[in-house]
C-alpha cells in the first residue's frame, strides 16, 4: 500500500474520532457558543510542492453545495486553472463527484472537468 491512501485514512480516522468527542461533551454547540475561542488566522507563506509526494483534493464542487454559495461559484475559475496548472505538472488529483446514476465510464481529468464545469452554470475548462 502506497504512503498517501495510509495518511489519507490515518487524517479521516483521526478527524471523524475527533468530531466524535466534540459531539459527546455538550448537548449542543449553541449552548457552548459564547466561549468558543476560534484562533487567529494563519500567516500566508509561498510554498514548493513536490508533485511526486503532493495530491491535491478537490472536494464537493457541486451544484448542492458550491452552486448554493457565490464566493464559490466566484472561486471557480481560479480552482479550475489550479487544477489544470497541478495536472501540468503530474501532481495526483483526488476528487468527489456527485453519483446522479449515470454511468461514469470516463475517470481523471474528465469527470472533475465535468464536475467543475457544472457548478453554478460555468463551463469553461
């Protein structure tokens, strides 16, 4: 088994156990929301990523999420050229697609193209 499908599994499990506790200690977040302490914003730094060792996750690019938000939708141009930019460059592209019951014979870049293209009426690649 390859590295990143074991950290991909190892970060979920961790997340979902995490979420768990969270749920377990109050009835509800509402009653807690007064002493919630969100912490400051992360400092923005340029990166080099090794398309070797880097996938990049594109996540619920759809119509019931995305297409239901405008900043979004306004982000989708730029994911789209992200996404063609990391591809470029051999990086592994992970990404959810919404099963509608059609037969999803194509794999890769054609079905996120698909996906994307589909959010919030834009179409283009």
């Amino acid at each position: 088994m390859r590295l990143l499908p074991k950290v991909l599994l190892t970060l979920i499990s961790v997340a979902v156990c995490g979420l768990m506790t969270s749920v377990s200690r109050s009835e509800n977040i509402v009653q807690e929301w007064s002493g919630v302490n969100t912490p400051p914003p992360p400092e923005l730094k340029s990166v080099t990523v090794d398309p070797r060792t880097t996938a990049l996750l594109m996540l619920d690019f759809m119509n019931q999420s995305c297409g239901q938000r405008p900043r979004c939708v306004a982000s989708l141009p730029a994911v789209q050229k992200f996404l063609a930019e990391a591809r470029s460059k051999g990086a592994t592209v992970v990404h959810s697609i919404v099963n509608d019951n059609r037969r999803h014979s194509e794999r890769g870049r054609r079905c996120t193209k698909r996906s994307l293209g589909s959010v919030g009426g834009s179409t283009s690649s």
